[in-house]
C-alpha cells in the first residue's frame, strides 16, 4: 500500500449551538487505502466526514488535500465523492441521468461530448453489477441496489477521495453483508482512497485497512484492525470493539493480581495500585471455585454459532458473559470459578 | 382467549369500526343535502340566473366595455400577484426549510397572517399607509404616485391576501424532503443555481403547479381587501368581483350573474385541475396539504 498522505486532518474543532463535536482532532489518510470512522452515535465521525467534504466547515483547523489547504474550498471544487446514508438519489431522474449527473453539471467547456459521457455511465453500471437498469427510476429499485447506484454516481465524477456516510446503515443484514464484501472487491480494483463512517465494529474490522476509533470528537486510536484489537490504547478503544469483563485489580510493578490471585496478564509500565483488568468473554476459563480468580454462580447459558456462552452471576451483582467452546452444559445454579488467561489493564 | 369469547358469533361483517346501515344512511344523507343546499344550488342558480334572458344577454354582459375593463384588470393583477407570490413563496419556503436561523418560527407565522386576518383589515392598512391621510399618502401625493383607488392598490392588497398559499404548500413539502438530494448535487460539482434547477425544482413541482392554481383562484375572486382599496372607479379599478357587486346593486342580475358565472366557471376548472393534481401525484401533494 502506498503510504504517502492523501488527506490530513490537523486540530479540527467544531461546535454546534452550544455542543462540541470535535475537539482538535487530527489524522492522516493515506493515499488508496480504505480508512473506516468508527464511533458510538455522538462521536463526532459524521461530522468529520461532512467537513472534510465540505458540507460542514470548522470552527478551527485545517483540511489538507495533497499538498493543497483545502479548508475554505467550497465543496463543487474539491472533488469528493460522497455516499449518503439514504442514497439520496434524484427520485425523478433514471438511473443513468443520475449517474450522469456530476459530468452534466460540468461547465461546457470541460463537460465530456454525450457519447462519452454514455460510454463512462455504462462503464460504471459494469462496475456495480447493474448494466441493465440505466433506464430504470429510483423508486423501482431494492435498497441495495440503490446505495450501489449512488456509489457509481459518486465514483462517476473521478474523485480524488471517496465518502461514505454509514453507507449500509439503511439496509437489512443480508444485504449488508453483500455490499461490505462488493465495497471491498470494488475498492480493491479502483484503488480509490476511501474513508467511510460506521458505527458497528464488525463492518469497520472487516472491511478497512486502517480503524480510527473516535469518542465524543477525540480520536482515541487509528490503526490496523489487527493493531487496534490486540494493542487497544484505552479502555473506550477496548469497550467498544467488542464485549468485555470488567475486573477490579491491583497492580504491583508488572504484575496483577485479581482477588489476590497473580494473573497471566501484564501491568504496562507505571501503572500501580488499584487498576482494571478487562477481558474478552473468551480469554476467561471455567475452574473449580476457590482456585479461580473469580467466582459465581451459572445463571444461564445458550447456544450460538457454534459457542456456548454463559451467563455467570457474580458474587457483587454483576453478570459476566463467557464464552467457550466446551459442549457440556453448566446447570443453572452451580457454584463456578473463573480463571482469567489474557486481558487487558488500565487505570479506568 | 378464552372460548366463550372465540365462539360467539360476530354482531356484524366487516370491520370494527363500521356502522349500522341505518347511522350509515343518515350520516351520508346529511352530507349529501347539505352540499345540495349549500353548494349545488347555488352553483346552479348562479347558471340558470345569468341564462335567464338567453344567450345573447348572456354574452352581452361580456361585451360591454367596463365588464371588458373588469376582465382586464382581474387577469392583470392575477398576472403580477401570482408570479410574485410564487418567486417569494418558493424563496420564504427554501430559507424557511433548508436552513436553521434565529426567529423562524417568528416567519413563519407572518407568512400565515393573511389566512387570519380579515380582507377588509388587510385592505384598511393598504389605506392607512398609502391612504392620502395616510403615513406615506403626502409624500405620495407629492411625487404624484397613486396607489390607493388605483391600480398598485388592488394589486398590492391581492399580494397580501394571496401571500402564504405557496409558502405554506411548499415548506412542509421541502421540510420532508429534506437537503441530502441537494448537497449530492453539491458535491457532484453542481452549483447552487444549478442544484435548484435540476433537482430541488423538479421535486416540488406538482406542489408548486398546486399552490399556484390555488393562488391564482384567490387572487382572481378576492373581494374584501380589494374593494376597500379600488374605490370602485367603473372601467378603472374595478375587479371582477367588484363589478359583480355593483351589477347586482344595480338591479342588473342578468349581467351580474354573467359575469358571476365566468368566477364560478374559474373555481370549477381550478377544483378539476385540482382534484386531477391530487389524485396522480397525491403522494408529492400530501406533505404540503398536511401543513394546512
């Protein structure tokens, strides 16, 4: 992958009314690579994305394209692509006029001659899988179909980056699925830099090269999926790409221990004294009770996909979830320990 | 469920909420001779009145030189309030629905306030202000502009009551549709003109070809507002409407329903249009008749 910068993001801040939605946030993109926005609701990755489109501008900040500050750039000029949640095609227009519609609006002078402008709308409907639909109208296609029409349509202005606002938010599972695959395959072969918004950790770890984890307008971590799973740099980071149990602990130079019992896992330098111990429903073990970390009761368990996960009552009042590949059944109500194999430390 | 329930026959077919045929007949009954009365009749006394004395008295009505100047004068004012009441409509409406600003809501309760106010009163302020006792009528008056018992009069008061027909039919229709197709335009490289020729026009445009047909049915059979500001002057400013009303005071009634039959004739044709828009594009209509 080439890593030479395509866009980069410095100190944006940005604040609606009386709410802050960005606090000086900065990030690289770089160049080809498919870089995924993701955050809980509120986080700020909508906005973000609609600033450096230029459908929003800053408050303070800049957006760099290449070498270009492109912040004050009104946004017909900065040739972005944009993917809305909704579509948002142009109910009265078919599929090819909307298609067409970017290469239309040119100035006469650097507008493309018909024929050509039919050859790139076909070239385009190739693309999407769709070459029999020019003429049809929006309203006579499935939800799916209609996120890829938009897509050709955005694509069809050759821009210099590719945006997309929770672009399968719309859709049902299914379809979803389909599309994250066929965004992948059409990336792949455009090799068009690509940023795209997302709220669901699945889509964001199966689709990009690079994750930036965003939390109330900071980014807290950009990375590969592979570096924002295993070395997560907060507990935000942590929570939010998946389930996790959380664990009082103390830590004593790089050593943790649990309910006074030395876990596997290791304290990061500095961090002393009453810290948390967080772990993935599947880094925990089932053992006897009193040579476990920690103990409860089976409150319930069920079946999915292969794993059995079980609820387990805590003597506090939590409920954990764990998670194993164990084919007997824990009756509910029994006495179980569980041993802690890996996990993760922070101060909170 | 429990049986007794599951078994008992159903008191009547169809649905829950369905009348007996009795409340059924005598509901439809009510409505029904209450348009006969109200609205049938005197539609079709309107017709037999103005044909009482055959075709050529009929026409003769027409003919004559102030029911010309009448004619005239309506299609005039229709012609300078419509267009404006449509450019600043789909203007108040694009602000109104598109964009967020202090004192909006302050807006659009203006635009509402000729449907609460009286014709007359909306007619009265026109000679309050433009009046020669009026605030401007001795500047007016020095400059030699009339407006008041002339033609700017009437024009202008049929603004003010024709005001919020395409505001108030567009705004919830925009709201509804929201800024995403325009901002898609945006980023396509589209500009702003270009962005509301193509795609924000071509999406209210049965609302609008809607709301015009309406404003142009008010503006062409207002009354009140204009006859505070005509002055009544035959073969000047007198409206339609107006001379309606003076035929009829004349004693006239052949040629005052004439002429009442060709406003009438206008509300039909408008009723038709309207109820053809409604029924092909109802979907693009129903957001804006929401709002009334």
């Amino acid at each position: 992958m080439g890593s030479s910068t395509a866009i980069r993001v410095e100190g944006l801040s940005k604040t609606f009314d009386t709410a802050a939605v960005l606090h000086d946030l900065s990030l690289d993109v770089r160049a080809g690579e498919l870089l995924a926005l993701l955050g809980p609701s509120g986080s700020g990755k909508t906005t973000l994305l609609r600033i450096i489109a230029g459908l929003d501008f800053p408050d303070r900040g800049r957006i760099i394209f290449g070498a270009d500050d492109a912040t004050r750039v009104p946004v017909q000029e900065r040739a972005v692509g944009f993917v809305f949640q909704h579509y948002a095609l142009f109910k009265h227009m078919s599929v090819a006029e909307n298609i067409a519609y970017g290469l239309n609006a040119r100035k006469r002078a650097d507008r493309p001659a018909k024929a050509e402008i039919k050859r790139r709308v076909g070239d385009l409907l190739d693309l999407i899988k769709l070459s029999g639909f020019a003429d049809r109208y929006p309203s006579q296609l499935s939800g799916g179909q209609r996120q890829r029409i938009a897509l050709a349509r955005a694509l069809a202005v050759e821009p210099r980056v590719l945006l997309l606002d929770e672009p399968f938010g719309a859709l049902d599972a299914q379809v979803r699925k389909d599309l994250r695959r066929w965004l992948r395959e059409i990336h792949d072969r455009t090799g068009q830099t690509t940023i795209f918004v997302t709220h669901d950790q699945d889509e964001a770890l199966e689709l990009s090269d690079r994750v930036a984890v965003l939390s109330k307008g900071r980014l807290e971590q950009i990375g590969t999926p592979d570096e924002v799973q295993e070395n997560p740099v907060s507990s935000t980071v942590l929570k939010f790409l998946g389930d996790t149990i959380e664990v009082e602990a103390i830590a004593q130079g790089s050593e943790v221990r649990v309910n006074g019992r030395l876990t596997p896992v290791k304290a990061p330098p500095g961090l002393v004294g009453p810290v948390k111990l967080y772990a993935r429903p599947w880094q925990l073990q089932f053992a006897e009770p009193g040579q476990a970390h920690l103990e409860g009761h089976v409150r319930s368990s069920y079946r999915s996909q292969g794993r059995q996960r079980i609820e387990v009552d805590r003597p506090e009042g939590k409920t954990v979830v764990v998670e194993a590949s164990d084919t007997h059944r824990l009756a509910a109500g029994r006495p179980v320990g569980l041993t802690i194999n890996a996990g993760y430390v922070f101060k909170d | 469920m429990s049986s007794a329930l599951a078994t008992r026959p159903p008191a009547r077919a169809g649905s829950v909420v369905t009348e007996g045929l009795a409340v059924r007949a005598l509901l439809i009954g009510i409505a029904v001779v209450f348009l006969a009365l109200f609205l049938v009749l005197p539609l079709v006394t309107v017709f037999i009145q103005a044909f009482a004395k055959g075709w050529s008295a009929y026409l003769a009505a027409f003919t004559e030189a102030d029911a010309r100047s009448a004619i005239r004068l309506t299609l005039l004012t229709a012609a300078i309030a419509v267009p404006f009441n449509l450019v600043f409509g789909i203007m108040a409406s694009w602000a109104v629905a598109k964009f967020e600003f202090r004192g909006k809501n302050l807006l659009v309760t203006l635009i509402d306030l000729p449907f609460s106010v009286s014709p007359v009163v909306s007619g009265l302020i026109y000679v309050l202000v433009f009046g020669a006792q009026g605030l401007l009528g001795p500047w007016l008056l020095a400059h030699d502009i009339q407006i008041i018992f002339a033609v700017p009069g009437i024009v202008l008061a049929t603004i003010f009551v024709t005001f919020p027909f395409v505001a108030r039919q567009l705004i919830p229709l925009m709201q509804e549709q929201g800024t995403a197709e325009e901002e898609a335009a945006l980023t396509l490289g589209a500009s702003g003109w270009h962005a509301f020729r193509t795609v924000t026009l071509p999406n209210i445009r049965w609302g609008l070809l809607y709301s015009v047909l309406l404003c142009n049915a008010r503006a062409m059979g207002e009354f009140g507002a204009v006859s505070v500001v005509s002055g009544h002057i035959r073969g000047l400013t007198n409206t339609l409407p107006l001379h309606v009303e003076i035929l009829y005071n004349e004693y006239n009634f052949v040629a005052s329903f004439a002429v009442a039959s060709l406003l009438a004739g206008l509300a039909l044709v408008t009723l038709l249009v309207k109820s053809l828009l409604e029924w092909r594009f109802s979907a693009e209509i129903a957001a804006g008749a929401r709002g009334h």
